[in-house]
C-alpha cells in the first residue's frame, strides 16, 4: 500500500511540475504572438492558456477574451479572421476590419507576429540564465578556493575558503585550466601537497587528489537516478575495486559492457552504501561527430571545493546567457541532422512521458534546477516551432517567405494541402516520441 502511494505522489509530482513548466513556457510564447500583433495593429481575439472547455476567463477593454481552458498542455492565440487556434485558415472579415485581422495585415506585420513566439521563448532562456549567473556569481579568473565540499574518511583537507592556488606537488598553477591538465599528470593518491596564498603568507598544506571521483550532477531518465546516487555523493569502488579518480570510473562503465555494476558510495551523514546500475548505451557528441558509450548518467564534480565567486555584470550575463541559448539551440539542430543522417539512433528522440520525467526531477532538484530546466525547454521548444512545417510557426513563415518572393501568396488549396500533411507529420513525431518512452532502454 505505501509503495501504491509513494507512486501516485510521485506521478503527481511529475505531472504539476510538467504542466508548470508547460504553462510558463507556453504563455511566454503566446504572449510573444499577442503583444507584438498588437502592437502591428492586429486583433487577438482569444488567448487561451490551454485547450478544451474553458474554465474561467476575462476580457479586457481591447475585446480580447483571456481564458484558461481545462486540458493544460499548450495555449494559443486566436486573432481576428483565424480559422482555428493554429491560424491554419482564415474566416471572412469586414472590409473596414480586415486590416485588424492575420490575414488581411501587411507582410512584415504577419511575419513579425509569427516570429514573436519562438523570439520570446529565446528571450525567456536567455533572461533565466542571465538571472542564474547574476544570482549564483561567476569564477573568479584566478584559481581560489570558494565553498569546501565534504570529504569522506580517510581523505586529507586543509585547504580553506580564500585560498589562491598556487601550485599542488610543486607543480605551478597559473589557471583553472592549469590544475585541470596538471591532474592528469599527478599520482591518484588520497593526499597532495597544495601551496596556496592564505592571508598574505605562501604556505603549504596537505589537500586532497585535485579530480576526486565526486559526483556533481545525476542525468535525468538515467541509472543513476533509478539507483538513487546524489550530486555530492563520492565513488569509492566499482565492483569491489576501488577508485581513487573519477575518470577511472568510465573504465569500469565500459569493460561492463551492460552487465550490472555495483558502485560503493560515500554519502554525508549516511556513510558507504552499496548501489547496483544497469549502464546504457547512450549517443554522445564529439569533435568528430557522434560516439556510442555505455554510461550510468553520472557527471564529475571536480574537485571538493568551488571556485571562489564574483558578481557577474548585467552586460556579461546576458551575454553568457545567450551564449547558453545558443549552444542549446545548436545542439538540437546537430541532433536532429544527425538522427536524419542516421549517426545516432532514434531512441535518442524523446517524447512527452521523458520530457515530463525530466522535469519532475528537475523539479525534486530544487527550485534552481527547475527553473534552469524551464530555460532549456524554452530554447528547445523555441527552434522545434521554427521548423519549416505547415501548422507550427515556422511553417507559416515558409509560406510568408514564398509570398516575399513570388509577389503572391500560396492558393488556400495548397495551403490547406500542406497543413494536413504537417500536422500528420508532428502527430506522427509526437507518436514515435511517445512509442521510444515506451520501449526504448
């Protein structure tokens, strides 16, 4: 009976943190089609938060009616002489007011209007993670010491917060990058001899390997969440040989080949635990192109400090946050090509029950990660509706474009045409998304 419960509390989790990150998603892009058709004098006529019977709404002195519907998975706007709430179509007008309507306002206005959805969804990831680097600070560029991590026994650490770095086992460092090549290089051993700068004086004291086999963040929909491993957790063991790196643990992974493995883990206030995981095949980008590995879904931590913060400037945060937009954004267009082209598989296309999961954990995270989540659903939903399909945005701007150049818009016949065929084929995605949740390992 308690596990029937914690299951439902766990489906309902993941399902409310979903539809809040759907709806905030959602009403930002639909706001983006609202305001700016406004402002290029077109006339929304519903914005619906939602689909289905409505449940309450409003309407303001413009004679939009703001609603919110029963089925939260989407929202739309619906202007002046659509057909329906994707404007695939368009219904007769008065002539003094075809002007206030989609289809009978100037291209650039029709353009600018369509535009807008995705363009917001760009600006929400690029003000949240803006936001993030504002709140959360930035590394300072020389190498100091922030807030120190727990250690497990048997693990030296004197290093303090403010301590700049100067060189470990006599080695110089000079940069963040410096100790990430001179670990390469050092013995994997408990303890290492760090000089640091503390309070004016060069000293040196007695700290622990620079790559420890920390864990600094679990991949959602992966074994190691199934398992139960934490960000702070530490590796000790993989199968009963211990590891002293974090970097030795991908050997294990591989020589596994799939078999289970079992990973002892040091966890603060609880000691060492044993954890069995099943790794998974998993595509994963690479200079070259795409490389299949086996993983559990764990990422290093680094070492058992963070770098010391500075306040991040507004200038550089939108930078670094739309910097982190794009990244997004090209990482789904090398995706997509290479699912195409066949470089990786098409298990690697997810569809809405991993989607939700992936934000349920986000959610169970902390409010942080959510929220970061949030920004990477907004990008990515972003560039999926400026594909070039009938019934999403970009597919209305394929057909804007044509008229740009042909000097004539596209007959209603074709238009109607193409958007059957594009709504068959985004059912169709949303299916074999659905069906590689379902079935795919």
């Amino acid at each position: 009976m308690s596990a029937a419960v914690e299951m439902l509390g766990g489906f309902l989790w993941t399902a409310a943190a979903f539809v809040l990150a759907l709806s905030i998603i959602v009403t930002v892009h639909e706001y983006g089609h609202y305001i700016i058709g406004r402002l290029c004098g077109i006339r929304a006529e519903v914005f619906s938060l939602g689909f289905g019977p409505r449940l309450f709404s409003r309407r303001d002195r413009r004679g939009t009616l703001w609603q919110v519907a029963a089925i939260p998975l989407g929202g739309y706007v619906r202007f002046l002489g659509d057909a329906d709430a994707a404007s695939a179509g368009s219904v007769a007008v008065a002539p003094e007011r075809a002007r206030q309507s989609l289809n009978g306002a100037p291209l650039w206005a029709r353009f600018a209007t369509v535009a807008a959805g995705p363009v917001f969804n760009f600006i929400l990831s690029i003000l949240v993670f803006a936001g993030m680097a504002i709140w959360q600070g930035l590394p300072v560029d020389q190498v100091q010491v922030g807030k120190l991590h727990p250690v497990p026994p048997g693990v030296t650490m004197q290093l303090q917060p403010g301590d700049r770095i100067l060189a470990v086992d006599g080695r110089p460092v000079a940069s963040w990058r410096d100790l990430g090549l001179l670990a390469e290089s050092l013995p994997a051993r408990p303890s290492h001899d760090w000089t640091v700068l503390r309070e004016g004086a060069e000293i040196t004291v007695p700290g622990p390997d620079p790559v420890p086999p920390l864990v600094g963040g679990v991949a959602p929909r992966s074994p190691a969440v199934a398992a139960g491993l934490q960000p702070g957790d530490v590796i000790l063991a993989v199968d009963g040989q211990p590891v002293r790196r974090f970097d030795e643990l991908r050997g294990h992974v591989t020589a596994a080949a799939g078999k289970p493995v079992v990973l002892r883990v040091w966890r603060e206030g609880q000691g060492e635990a044993d954890y069995t995981l099943v790794p998974r095949e998993q595509d994963l980008p690479t200079e070259a192109g795409y490389e299949r590995r086996w993983m559990i879904g764990v990422q290093g931590g680094g070492s058992y400090f963070d770098p010391a913060i500075r306040s991040a400037g507004p200038l550089e945060s939108l930078a670094l946050g739309a910097a982190r937009t794009w990244d997004i954004i090209a990482s789904s267009v090398s995706g997509l090509w290479a699912m195409v082209t066949g470089q990786i598989g098409s298990c690697n296309l997810g569809g809405a029950i991993s989607i939700a999961e992936t934000t349920g954990q986000a959610a169970s995270a902390g409010g942080g990660n959510f929220i970061w989540w949030i920004a990477v659903l907004s990008a990515a939903i972003g560039f999926l509706n400026l594909l070039p399909v009938p019934v999403l945005d970009g597919g209305h701007l394929m057909f804007y474009l044509y008229e740009a150049v042909a000097r004539r818009r596209p007959s209603a016949r074709v238009i109607d045409i193409l958007s059957a065929l594009g709504m068959a084929a985004v059912l169709s995605l949303m299916v074999f998304g659905l069906s590689n949740d379902l079935f795919c390992p």
